[in-house]
C-alpha cells in the first residue's frame, strides 16, 4: 500500500494536519508526519506543540506515494518557502499523488502544476489558482492525482477521500463505521 508524507511547518492548521494522519492510519495506510523544520518539534497556528515522526531531512522522500500539504497561516508560507517542499510537490504532482488543503492548494498553483486541473482552496486563494481551474468553496476535489479541499471544514471529508483514493472504499466504510459516522 502506498504510503504517505505529510509535511508540517510551524504555523500549520491542526484540524487539517492531524486529522489526516488519524484517518489515514485507522485506514490502515503507513503515515509519516514530516517537519519540514529544524527540528521534529513543530507548533501549529493554533499554538499547539506536535511532535513529527521525523524531519524531512530523516526520509527519503521517494519512499512516500503521497505529499500532503496541510493549510493554515503562516504554515502554508513557511512551505512554500521551502525549497525542498517545492521540489517535492512539483515532482510528485507530476509522478506520484499530491493533496492539499485551505490555504496550502495556493503552493500548487504558484508552483504551476494545477495548469489544466481542477482544484478549490481557502476563499482569497482563489487568485493563486490558474485561469478556470478554481472548483468552487466548501468542498474536496479530485482531479486525476491531485485532492485539494477548501477549509478546515472539509478536513474530514478530505482525509476520507485521499484514504478512498490509497485504500479503496471498503477501507473508508471501516473508518467511517469506526468513528461513527
């Protein structure tokens, strides 16, 4: 089964970050939580103390099938600064499978590699995205190895579905049954 990197810098929104990683490993999907900091110690916007699983420079990236990008202020600014982060989505969306959420789908569209893809992102982002590519608010899509989500909102819903996309539906009927929902 493929597994995933999420990748964290201080800053980052917690709802959207963690709630992937719970989902995705009650599915049953390997997930690493990635600093990209300094240190595997990273503080999300909300001031909360997480410690990763490693930084980024502990793995090798190309072990990983999967990037996820979680939003939130300044995380999303502090990825998109990172030139590793750059490379690693630029890669991955062209070879491999890139999700990202609220503010974060804007590193995407900086990077170009939305161009003739559909996404949707936190409302003021919309600028980020190419000509036509902007899918509306309040929502996931997926577009061939891209998921992108809205907002904090929709973090449930976008964690089932990139576990749907790894895992398949019987994977996400488990989780979904197994959390009441």
């Amino acid at each position: 089964m493929p597994a995933v990197a999420v990748l964290c810098a201080d800053g980052f929104e917690t709802i959207e970050c963690l709630t992937v990683v719970d989902v995705l490993r009650r599915g049953g999907v390997r997930v690493s939580l990635v600093s990209v900091m300094s240190t595997r110690d990273v503080v999300s916007a909300q001031q909360i103390s997480v410690t990763c699983d490693c930084t980024l420079d502990e793995v090798d990236i190309n072990d990983y099938e999967y990037v996820v990008l979680p939003g939130g202020m300044p995380g999303t600014k502090h990825l998109r600064a990172d030139e590793r982060v750059c490379d690693i989505v630029r890669t991955f969306a062209a070879t491999k499978h890139v999700a990202a959420i609220c503010a974060a789908p804007s590193i995407l569209g900086e990077l170009g590699v939305l161009e003739g893809h559909r996404a949707t992102c936190f409302p003021g982002f919309e600028e980020t995205l190419p000509e036509g590519a902007y899918a509306g608010p309040k929502t996931v899509v997926v577009d061939g190895n891209i998921i992108t989500a809205s907002a904090m909102g929709q973090a449930l819903p976008f964690a089932l579905t990139v576990l749907g996309d790894i895992a398949g539906d019987v994977a996400v009927e488990k989780v979904r049954e197994g959390i009441q929902l």
